[in-house]
C-alpha cells in the first residue's frame, strides 16, 4: 500500500487516491448466474446457493474438459487450502455493472450478509495462480494478494492507484473497479469475492435482469419476495 501512495504522491494523484478508496467502501458483491438459477433461488425460503464442489458432488453437474476447468481445479487448492469446496466467488462492483459473460442474471448481496465471511483477492485467483506461475512445488502466494471485507478499499488502491490519473473522475471509479470484455471473460479486470458458505435469497440486496427469456410474471413473483425496486431488469 505504501508504493501506491508513494506512487500518488509523485502522479500529484493523492486526493483522487483516497476518493477512489472512500468509494470502494461502498463496493458490493456481485456474483451473476443463469436466470433460472436465481429465479429458482428467491422462489424457494428452502434452497440454497451451493458451489461448484456441492453440485459435483451430488452428481448435479460434470464439469467441463477443458484447459480453463483444469487450471481452475490446480488454482482453488492453493488458494483456499482444504476449504476450496465453500467458496462462492463474486466480484466488487461500484455500479450495476457485472460480469455478464457469467450469465444473464446479477445478485448484489447486502454486506450484513457476508461480510464476516468473505475476503477479497487481487484478480480472478485462476489467471493469477498463472501469471505468479503457482502450482505444485511453488504452492506460497505472493503476500498482499487477499484482504479482509473491510480492507477491500486497501487492496483495491494498491492494486489500481497507477490507473488514476489528476483528471480521473469518481464516474470513472466504477470502469477502475470492474472492467467486462463481453467477447472474452479472459480480458476482465476485477477484484473476485470469496465468500464462505452456501448463500439464501435472505442474503440479496436486489437482482440485475438481463435475460429475454424472463418474464414480466417472473420478474413480478421476483419483486413479491424481494420488496419493490429489488428487482432491475436492464
């Protein structure tokens, strides 16, 4: 942190800095899924949103052969040593803003909900364990990688301070936070949100639509559960 500041103060960018850090303060958590996931979520008090490991293991999903599923079963243990099967991850988002590329539906979570039990993590933790080239043999994470909930201003500072220039306007922090390339999920930029533990619809703020296939009685039994205006179709 104190590079950053260092940094800032020679850029002459120290006030846009601590604006930029007061902001992130305000950050949510933002995971997207499929519509029918999230629908099927705020319809029943009873479900929960499992992880990738629950839904494996109960035979619900067969993960993709892929080379991004095979990197991502190397990264999640070194990162999450023996707990990677309760992490849901998300983004930090200052704006309805999300990673699309996910799905089609957005969850903004309400920070009571998770913050004693989420931390934050300089990037997608995949893309990092391969770009700081970590694997078996090399387990260690580089330190100031991962912060508290309450810290995310902090780690958001010393990893996007060189981005903020004398002219950079609190309506660009957002793009700062979270950037989305709707054509490649590999070219996003973004904080990912860990967070322990399955989640209840009692855990959302509001939603985020963009699915066609939504319907104005879906997005209506939605807004019943949820409370007016927790429901944004985009």
């Amino acid at each position: 942190m104190k590079s950053a500041e260092d940094d800032a103060k020679s850029r002459g960018t120290e006030a846009v800095l601590g604006s930029f850090r007061d902001a992130v303060l305000r950050s949510r958590a933002v995971r997207v899924r499929e519509f029918a996931e999230v629908y099927g979520l705020i319809k029943s008090d009873n479900k929960l949103l499992g992880t990738f490991y629950d839904l494996k293991g109960a035979g619900l999903l067969r993960p993709p052969a892929t080379e991004m599923e095979a990197s991502r079963q190397s990264a999640e243990p070194l990162v999450f040593l023996n707990y990677q099967d309760k992490i849901q991850f998300a983004a930090l988002a200052l704006s309805d803003d999300a990673l699309f590329t996910y799905g089609d539906c957005a969850m903004v979570f309400q920070d009571s909900a998770i913050a004693h039990r989420a931390t934050v993590f300089e990037e997608n933790c995949v893309f990092f364990c391969e770009r700081h080239s970590r694997g078996p043999g090399r387990t260690a994470l580089p330190p100031g990688s991962r912060a508290t909930w309450d810290q995310r201003h902090q780690l958001a500072a010393a990893k996007l301070a060189s981005q903020l220039h004398p002219g950079t306007k609190e309506a660009d922090f957002p793009g700062i936070l979270l950037h989305t390339d709707a054509k490649n999920s590999r070219n996003d930029d973004f904080i990912e949100v860990h967070i322990y533990d399955p989640l209840h619809r009692s855990a959302l703020d509001y939603v985020l639509v963009r699915s066609k296939r939504a319907s104005k009685g879906q997005i209506k039994e939605m807004q019943a559960v949820l409370g007016a205006g927790k429901v944004k179709v985009l």
